[in-house]
C-alpha cells in the first residue's frame, strides 16, 4: 500500500476517534460559526443535522458583559436558569465548561438563597449580582461537594442574578465586586 494511502487512513481514523469522543463527552468547545455568527454543534454540521430547537439557537446567542474599571469588557456566553427546575439543576452533572462560558441564574426578585455545588465536576467562581446590574459578592474556587459534606454558599448581600463560571475567571480577569455586568438575552 501507498505511504500517502496509509497516512491518509491514519489521519482519517484519528479525525473519526476524535470526533466520536467530542461527540459523547464534550471534552473541547469546539462550535463552528457561520457568517451570521450563528454556531452550531460540530457533529451536526459534519452529519448535515438540523439544530436539536429553537432553545439550542437562543442559547448560543445570550451572554453577559462584565465591565471593568479599565475601559474593558469581558464577554461570557450564557445559559440561562430562569425557573426553578433550571436554577436547581445548575450546571450539575457538567464535566467540562469552556473559558468564557458560564450559566446565569434569574430570579424573579431580590433574594438570599444559598448555593450548593450537589453533583458537581468542575469548581465555580460564583458572581452575586444585584438588580441594578452590580456584582455584590464573589465567592472564588468553589468545590464541589464531597460524599459526606456539603456546604452552603451564602451572599453577603441580596441578589437578583447569579453568573457561575470556572474557577479562577475572576482572579485571571481582575474581576471585583461593584463592577457592572449588562446582559444581552434573547
């Protein structure tokens, strides 16, 4: 056989297990953006599927700015948990979130619920947001609970949105309390 042949077998048998393992555990965030900026699941585009809903297309376009003293913004893709079974469910059960990704939790007025990292894969930087777009407190490197213990993570302050993204993200953005966050939800 050919070695141009072999190689060619070689690299398509490697794309073939790389695409399989992306598709059943996630591993990297890998989206392909058409010119309209819509993204789309790699394998969808590779087989020629539909988008899985409406709600997937919403989804890829919310996201939040976080606005810094500096003049900077800093830009997070956002799932929304905005009724009580989303916000309950978190990002539980989540092996993998990717840099400037993260999930906002709505609630419908100012509260002081606890979070829990219950079923939890990845540690949270956990930013309290208050009505007027102001973060209130920042609770850095959550962990997620262990087999016998599982701690309650209070604000010290009412909030009306949480944003959890991964941990370090606020310590490597210069992310503090009392600077803005505007959201862009569709």
């Amino acid at each position: 056989m050919n070695n141009h042949l072999k190689l060619l077998i070689y690299i398509g048998t490697i794309v073939g297990i790389f695409l399989l393992v992306q598709e059943k555990f996630n591993l990297f965030d890998v989206k392909l953006i058409d010119k309209d900026g819509k993204s789309e699941r790699l394998m969808d585009s590779i087989l020629g599927e539909e988008s899985s809903g409406e709600s997937n297309e919403q989804e890829g376009n919310d996201y939040v700015e976080i606005y810094i003293p500096n003049g900077l913004k800093i830009k997070v893709m956002v799932e929304v948990a905005d009724s009580e079974e989303e916000r309950s469910e978190g990002l539980s059960s989540r092996r993998y979130l990717g840099d400037y990704d993260g999930m906002l939790f709505i609630f419908d007025g100012n509260v002081n619920h606890p979070f829990w990292m219950k079923d939890m894969f990845l540690s949270l930087d956990i930013m309290f947001i208050d009505a007027q777009g102001f973060i209130v407190d920042i609770k850095s490197d959550q962990q997620p609970c262990d087999e016998v213990y599982c701690s309650q993570i209070y604000s010290r302050d009412s909030y009306r949105y949480v944003l959890e993204v991964n941990s370090g993200f606020c310590e490597e953005n210069e992310i503090e309390v009392g600077y803005s966050v505007v959201q862009y939800l569709q």
